[in-house]
C-alpha cells in the first residue's frame, strides 16, 4: 500500500511561493482541486491537513466562507481512501456528512462530487422533501459517502435502507445550528447507531456548552481547532447601514440594487408574508427575483437556486433558512431589508459574500429609530460600518452614466465584418442619433430608481432601545422574540396532567413543522392542552403537515385554535389572606361556641324595640305525590303569627304524573 509524499500535492502562488507549506494531499483530490483552479489553501484547510490529525477527531471551528466543506472532504481522504489511489465498490456508506437544512446538503454533495470524482467516490443525498424511493434506490446501488439532513437520515436507518455498519468517518457541518433547530435526539441517534471505531469531526461558527457536551459523548479525545480571526473575519466585507424612514425600506431596496447592478444579489427577511410581498414588488419593478422560504416545497426551492447560479435570476429574496452555508457563485450584494436580532444573524448573513478572496458588500436598511440598536451591535459583532442614507434617484442615475461610459463595447475596436454597417448607420443617421439610440437600447427594460424622502433624525437623546421599539416591541426584542401582532394560536392535546414542558415542545415543534425557534412565541400549559402562539406562515404549515388528523406525534395532535386561552378560575386572583389578618371581618365562631359573648344581648337586626321576633317560615309537609310544598312568593303570617299552608292539589295520588285532561269540545 502506497503512501503519498507530501510532494505530491504543493500549490504555489502567483509569485512562486509555497504556500501549502508541503501539506499531503492525496493525488486523485489534488488533481481535482488542481482543475478547479485553486492556488493556495485556506487555513481551515491547511489545518485540518496536519499529519498528526490523520486519525484524530476534530472539533473545528472556522469562520464562514472560509472553505470548510473542501477542508473536512480533504481531511476525510486519508480515511477512505487508505493510501490508495481510487475508491473500490462499496456495499454500504464509507462516510455520512450531516447537514441542518436541505440547501446546504445539496451545496456540500456537489463540492464533494467534484472533490473525489478523480477517485471514483458516489456520492448521494437523503434530504426531506424529496422522494424516499429514488434515495432507497440509490443507497442499494453502493455509494461511497451519504450528505443529508438528521430527520431523513434517522428514517433511513430505521427503516433499514441506511446501513452504518461499514462507516469509518460522521462529519456534523455547523453543529450549532442542528442543535438550535431540535435536532439532537437525531444525532444522537445517528452516533449511536455508528461503529464506536469511527473519526468524528465537528465543524461549528462557534463551540457553545451543547457542542461540547456533544463532543465529549460521542468523540474519543478530540483535538480543538480554532481558526476563526476576528480581524481577518470581515476583511472582504463592506458593511454599509443606509437610515432610511420606515415607509422608504422598499423604495430604498431598489435604489440599492440599482446602484450596484451585482451579478447575484441576496435580500433577506425574517418573515414569510414579507418574501412574498418584496418578491412581488421587485418582479413588477422589472427585477429578474426569485424566493425562498420555508413555505416553498423542496423541488420549488432547487429551481429557485439553479436559477442563480445558472444567471437566469439575479436577486433572491429569502428567509434565514438562506443564510447557513448557502454559497453562490458572483454574490456581490446582500441586503438586509429586515435587521438581524443579533450578532450571529448578523455574521452568517453577511457571510454569503466576501467569500473565497472576492469582495462583497452588505447593506442593512436600518429605520431612523433602529440606530441605537444597530450600533450597538455592529459594536457587539466586532465590525466597522459606514453609516448614510441610500444612494437617491440622481446618484443611481449617474451611475447608470458611469457604467454606460466604461462599457467594453465602447473600449473593443470595430471588428472585421462591422465596418460597412457602422458606415451606414452614420450616413444614414449621424453619430448623434446612433448614440442616443444606443443609450436608449441600454437603458431599456431597466426600472427606474425611486426618490426617498428625507430622513428625520430623532430629537429623542440618550434614551437607548426606547427611541426604537415601544414597551412590548422592548420586551421582545430583549427576550429575541419576532412580532407576534398578528399571529395564530394552535393548541396541543398535551397539559400539566401528562407533564407537559416548553423544554420539550419547543425542539418538537421545530422538527414536527419545520420551524425554528424564531417563528415560536408563548406557550401557556393548562391542565389537559397546551396554547402555543406561532406566526401565520409558521401555524399554516404545522397544520398542513399535520395532516386531516392532527396527529404530529404517536399520542399528540394539533388543531388550530381561535385565540389565546382564556385565564384559568383562580390563576390571576390573589392569595386569599388569612382571617387573622381580615380585621374587619368578625371572629370565627366555631361549631360548639355558639355566638360571642359581646353579641349575647344583642336584638336580632330585623326588629324594633318592643316588636316581638319576625316568625320563620314554615317547613311545609310533603305532598301526595312526595315532593315538599312550595310556599306562595306573596306568604305573610296572619295577625295571630299562625301558618296557613295552602291545600294540598286535587288529583290521583300516584308516583307518575298526572296526565293532561282531554280537551273537550266546544
């Protein structure tokens, strides 16, 4: 068995350099990454290529963009392929890549097929919202390394089509995510499953108290590799905040990727209704847009990105579901039409840019009130923003002029076979005339920038998230909460009684429906249901996978409920203090004290001094039939104080009812 010198595989760079520090690299993946044009390695992947990490477990943590899906298929290398130069037919998986959601899944299968095609790797996906048989089909044909998602995979196994028996490695890409999104009864069920000989590696933006629990359960003495740099993280980012008033976010949107004219842009929202309406907007705006959001099916969402990468689109707008791992080729411009709730937002969002040595910029859109907010965190996140309003109508049109005056048709010479027709359309027309023709032919089909109005500043000082949010908009931006004015309640058929627990409902929904955590607001347990406040796109779809029956679980179901629950008999009601503590309540009497002393001598209320007591009402006798006799409402003691009950009522003296007398004729 033949093992690689580490000359097989040195990149240089443009000035001669060795830059890959004599790292090994297999042949076959040296060969690929050869074709593809790399000339020097990323420090994520110069580290994970360390001889002395060959058969270490790795808990990675790397910033984003930063190449990680090449570095762990190359760290993975020396495990499958074992010194030799091709993979051989495998009857069952050799290597399983976790991904959190089914865009990054499908982006990490087509890195890798290119990675180990020189090696002969099959590579295949298992990712929900695809069909279950053409996968199966698949898995029985032999692959090499399997790429899905953790609810697909854990179906396979179960079902026996995903067989775990031969696995020599498990890579967890962006850990932290699955965690976020309830995942971790299925990885751990997919570890568990695992041979215990196995090389686990981690790769994670940030390695919190989870992962490391989770690292220590299900690695065997892992090494640590941090090569995240704080000032090397945002280098090849341009970070520009535009203040803009609230009613001009969508006016100056479009200004801005007029302004810019990138080849690929990304808008992001962090709600659904407002994909669906910005998507409109910019598509009758001319835009070539697509959408992606959770509410779209799978098939929906693979066209959406073909469509960016093949350049038939040039602006998606989507939800946070976009912002892990999503890698676009050209992406130039990511705006933020809606603000990020925090610094991981922030970063993974901005991250879809500047990637691989290009130059990005990211724009927020940032509402006059929300300043505060944002400088704080762009202070939080460690970043540098130039802060202004959105280019205007003027200066989009003169860059509009700039573009047209450095176009390359203009610089290239007259070709052979142009020349008789130039002379023609300057006979017949005039230079003047040709030129204007050719800035309308340029300008044509383009939409026209919109104006915005002025911004006006806050005369408010030193009041901090106050100047941005009302009270309840502060309590849920502190809490990380998303506007739930006009969201939907749900209820479950779970409560106190069967030990009902926001600890567990919350990761069961994000995995029943499809939801993250965001899109989640309260849940109120009551003895025998659960009320859960959801967004309307977000109780839409739990219901709809929910199906006819409800059912979203073995013993749990979901229907949609009209409101929040009402407030339970004594929930809001104060403690009823003790009588000791009631002055102005009178003394208890108890069962054998009769009356206190001080109210021996006392007269009954109801009379008069020198009036004999008020009699009692009589207890009436039974009936016939044996029910008591109900005294007359009008009933008063006659003059002597006796009781004159009324007589008894005429009729049979039976235990039934007396039947109705026939009516007679008239």
């Amino acid at each position: 068995m033949r093992r690689h010198d580490p000359k097989d595989f040195e990149m240089t760079d443009t000035n001669g350099a060795n830059t890959a520090h004599g790292l090994a690299v297999a042949a076959p993946l040296a060969e690929a990454i050869a074709k593809k044009g790399y000339d020097s390695l990323t420090p994520v992947q110069e580290a994970v290529l360390n001889p002395e990490l060959e058969h270490q477990d790795l808990l990675v943590s790397a910033q984003t963009g930063s190449g990680k899906t090449v570095a762990f298929g190359l760290a993975l290398a020396s495990t499958l392929l074992r010194g030799e130069d091709r993979l051989e037919k495998a009857a069952s998986p050799l290597a399983l890549i976790i991904a959190p959601t089914r865009e990054l899944a499908l982006q990490v299968m087509r890195e890798l097929q290119w990675l180990y095609a020189p090696a002969g790797g099959r590579i295949t996906s298992c990712i929900g919202g695809m069909d279950m048989r053409d996968e199966r089909r698949a898995l029985n044909q032999g692959v090499h390394i399997v790429v899905g998602t953790p609810g697909r995979l854990v179906d396979h196994v179960k079902r026996g089509s995903l067989v775990l028996d031969d696995i020599r490695a498990i890579v967890l890409d962006e850990a932290d995510e699955m965690l976020d999104m309830g995942f971790r009864e299925e990885l751990e069920h997919i570890l568990g499953e695992a041979p215990t000989t196995r090389r686990t590696l981690m790769f994670s933006a940030t390695v919190s108290k989870p992962i490391a629990r989770l690292a220590e359960n299900f690695q065997n003495n892992a090494v640590r590799l941090n090569t995240t740099s704080s000032k090397q993280q945002h280098i090849d980012i341009e970070y520009q905040a535009l203040t803009v008033n609230p009613h001009d976010t969508e006016n100056a949107i479009i200004n801005v990727l007029r302004y810019h004219e990138a080849q690929t842009a990304l808008v992001f929202c962090s709600r659904r209704e407002t994909v669906n309406k910005l998507t409109a907007r910019l598509n009758n705006r001319g835009f070539s847009v697509v959408a992606l959001s959770g509410e779209y099916s799978q098939k929906e969402r693979t066209n959406s990105m073909q469509a960016m990468r093949d350049g038939r689109a040039r602006v998606c707008v989507a939800t946070d579901v976009a912002a892990r791992g999503i890698d676009l080729p050209g992406l130039d411009l990511v705006i933020h039409a809606d603000l990020p709730r925090n610094q991981e937002g922030l970063l993974h969002r901005s991250g879809r840019t500047g990637r691989a040595g290009r130059k990005g910029v990211s724009a927020l859109i940032v509402p006059v009130r929300a300043k505060r907010r944002m400088e704080r965190l762009f202070q939080d996140a460690k970043v540098t923003a130039s802060w202004g309003p959105p280019p205007s109508a003027k200066e989009v049109s003169a860059r509009d002029d700039e573009r047209l005056l450095s176009h390359a048709f203009l610089e290239d010479g007259i070709q052979e076979g142009e020349q008789s027709l130039a002379a023609a359309l300057l006979a017949k027309f005039g230079a003047d005339q040709v030129a204007a023709a050719f800035i309308r032919m340029q300008r044509e089909g383009r939409s026209p920038p919109e104006e915005l109005g002025k911004v006006k500043e806050s005369n408010k000082k030193d009041r901090g998230a106050r100047d941005e949010f009302p009270r309840e908009e502060r309590r849920r931006s502190r809490q990380q909460e998303p506007d739930f004015q006009n969201g939907s309640w749900v209820t479950l058929s779970v409560g106190r009684k069967t030990n009902a627990d926001p600890k567990w409902i919350l990761p069961m929904l994000c995995k029943a429906g499809g939801l993250n955590r965001e899109q989640i607001g309260n849940i109120r347990i009551g003895q025998t249901i659960t009320h859960v406040e959801l967004q309307q796109d977000a109780a839409r779809s739990l219901i709809d996978t929910a199906g006819p029956d409800g059912r979203i679980d073995k013993s749990l179901t979901v229907r949609r409920a009209a409101g929040p629950p009402a407030a339970e008999k004594f929930g809001d009601r104060p403690s009823r203090p003790e009588r000791s503590e009631r002055p102005d309540r009178k003394p208890y009497r108890g069962k054998d004290g009769g009356k206190p002393s001080s109210f021996k001598d006392k007269k009954p209320r109801w009379t008069k001094d020198g009036e004999a007591p008020r009699p009692k009402k009589p207890r009436w006798e039974k009936d016939a039939n044996g029910k008591p006799r109900k005294p007359t409402s009008n009933w008063k003691p006659d003059a002597a104080g006796a009781n004159k009950p009324r007589k008894p009522r005429s009729g049979p003296a039976t235990g039934s009812k007396s039947k109705r007398p026939a009516k007679r004729d008239k």
